[in-house]
C-alpha cells in the first residue's frame, strides 16, 4: 500500500474518534452541570486540560467560562483538534483516498462535514438543548463512520491502518479524562467520597459510555462507584471496547496483520513499542498503578503512546532518504 494511503486513512479514523471524543466530554460536563448541588462552581477549565491544548486556549481565549470553552472545542477552526476542525480534517483525508475507500464511507465523512457545518452557522442561536441535541448527533455520526467502514471497506492493509488509528486516538483519550478526573469533576479533596465524588466517577464512566458496563462487571462490587474499581475498568478490562488495554492489544493485532509477522512477534521498532507497552498492561495490577502514582502512570502511559504513533508514522509513512548514489542519477 502506499504510504500516502495508509497515512490519510489512519489519520481519517483518528479525526472522526478525536470529533466524538470532544462532544462525550463536553455533552458529559453538560449533563453533570444539571445533577450539581446548588453553589458548586462549575468546572470548565478541566475540559481545555483533557485536551492537552492549555496554551492554544491560554492565546487565544479569556476566561475559562461556558460560552468560550463551548466555542473551542466545537467550532473554532483556528483550533485543529475542536470539532468541527477534526471533521473537515477527516473530510479532506477521505477526499484524497476516495479510490481506496468505500462510496459509502466518504458519503457518511460527507454528510457527518455537513451536519457539522450547519451547527456552526446556527452558533449563537443554539440553546443548551440544541447543543446536548447537536453533541448526541456528532456521536452518533462516529458511531455510523465505524460501522461503514467495518462493513463496506474491505479488512485489508487500509482496514487495518483505520483500525489503528481509531484505537490509538480511543485509548489516549481514555487516559487523558481519567487523568484529569479531580480537575474536571471535583470541587475540592473535602468532597471525597461524598455523592458529588459518586456523581463525578458516574459522569466519567459516561464520558465512555461505560457506565453500563461498569455496573455489570465484577468491578461494580455490590454494584458501588469506587475510584479504584472504575480506574481499573477503564485501563485493565480485557473485554470493553473503550478500555486502554483492549484498544492496544486490538492495535497490535492489526499492527501484525499488516506488518506479516506472527503476534508476540516484535521485528521492527514500532512492533517491539507497542509489544513492550500492551505486555506491561497485561500483568499489572490496579494496585501497582495507584501505589506508582495514578498521573505519573498515565503520563507515562501517554507518552508511550505517542511513541507509538511516531514509530508506525516513520515505519510505514515516511519516504525514506534518497541515497546519494540515487540522487546523482
């Protein structure tokens, strides 16, 4: 396959995952904002630090308050990573590989773009509403890009780049909201274990549709909200789609599909990378995580990640160097 190819598809999946990552964490803060007690300050400054663009917002932006960080995440498309940013990104990703995908996946790409715009003409009209009403379509619009391209596009070397992409951009997501749980989602050290602590470990599970989930795993003991129990559910479950360590193994498994070489097979730097990282998680334990230091697990843990997305970029992507040999010819 093209490096080309394999690069606008990977990216393709990613913007469309980063687009519905956005709206959960707004439409979550949203929806926690009305079960709030009377007097709690709301938090929005917590959501700009899920992204990791503090200093994006910080030169461009005032205060942290609802109308500006709204604006950021949705339809500021000076910002690359807000909504409507990712979509168009996804949308131009998809219009240079249109040969290589299916019609049916740059229709959906099309017309998620479309719906998207539209909402960004009606800005400043919208009511609280609308925008809850416009955040359960942009994941909804995700959830039918995944379907269509798991149906329609042959599972194949592009496949699997899409696949890829999508579960890393999941995963990095999933440990930036448990990273910055406290800021987000509690006042103060005082409310621990208080209903406010409960409401923010619901309102985090969620952010990944997990909420479900969690209730009906072994976790949920006597079916309680416990911070270790939800943190686990979310790093070490093998089994739920939105969890760290089934995103990876799932992204290794592609990862071979394309490289040939049999799993548990590590040839190359990013085969040996994202080997070394999915096998720390298959033995730890959440108690090793929390005695380390839950944020310096999870930076770490992101920083390989992104390790990871360089190595397949300079393995599969890059053009390499022209020899000089080459180059006098």
């Amino acid at each position: 396959m093209l490096s080309r190819v394999a690069d606008a598809i990977y990216w393709l999946s990613r913007y469309i995952e980063r687009a519905e990552n956005v709206a959960r964490f707004l439409d979550v803060n949203l929806n926690l904002l009305l079960d709030m007690p009377t007097g709690v300050e709301q938090q929005w400054k917590p959501l700009v630090i899920t992204t990791g663009d503090l200093k994006f917002f910080n030169e461009h932006y005032g205060e942290f308050v609802a109308e500006q960080v709204v604006n950021f995440l949705t339809f500021d498309r000076q910002y690359p990573n807000s909504i409507v940013s990712c979509v168009r990104s996804a949308r131009e990703n998809a219009r240079s590989v249109r040969e290589a995908i299916s019609s049916e996946m740059w229709q959906q790409v099309n017309d998620f773009y479309m719906l998207v715009t539209a909402a960004e003409k009606a800005q400043g009209t919208q009511s609280l509403s609308d925008l809850t009403d416009f955040l359960a379509a942009v994941k909804q619009a995700s959830h039918s890009f995944n379907g269509v391209m798991d149906a329609t596009m042959t599972h194949n070397e592009g496949w699997h780049f899409g696949h890829m992409g999508r579960l890393l951009e999941r995963a990095d997501k999933t440990s930036r909201i448990l990273d910055v749980k406290y800021y987000l989602l509690l006042p103060s050290a005082e409310d621990v274990g208080t209903p406010i602590d409960e409401l923010g470990w619901m309102a985090l599970l969620k952010s990944a549709s997990a909420y479900e989930m969690y209730r009906k795993s072994s976790r949920s003991y006597q079916h309680r909200i416990t911070p270790a129990g939800v943190a686990e559910f979310l790093i070490l479950d093998v089994a739920f789609p939105r969890s760290i360590r089934f995103c990876l193994r799932q992204t290794e498994q592609s990862l071979h599909q394309i490289s040939g070489t049999p799993f548990g097979a590590w040839r190359d730097p990013v085969e040996r990378a994202l080997g070394r990282l999915r096998s720390e998680l298959e033995y730890l334990t959440i108690e090793e995580i929390i005695k380390k230091g839950m944020h310096e697990f999870l930076d770490n843990l992101q920083q390989q990640m992104n390790d990871v997305d360089g190595k397949i970029y300079q393995t599969f992507m890059a053009l390499p160097p022209l020899s000089s040999q080459s180059q006098t010819q």
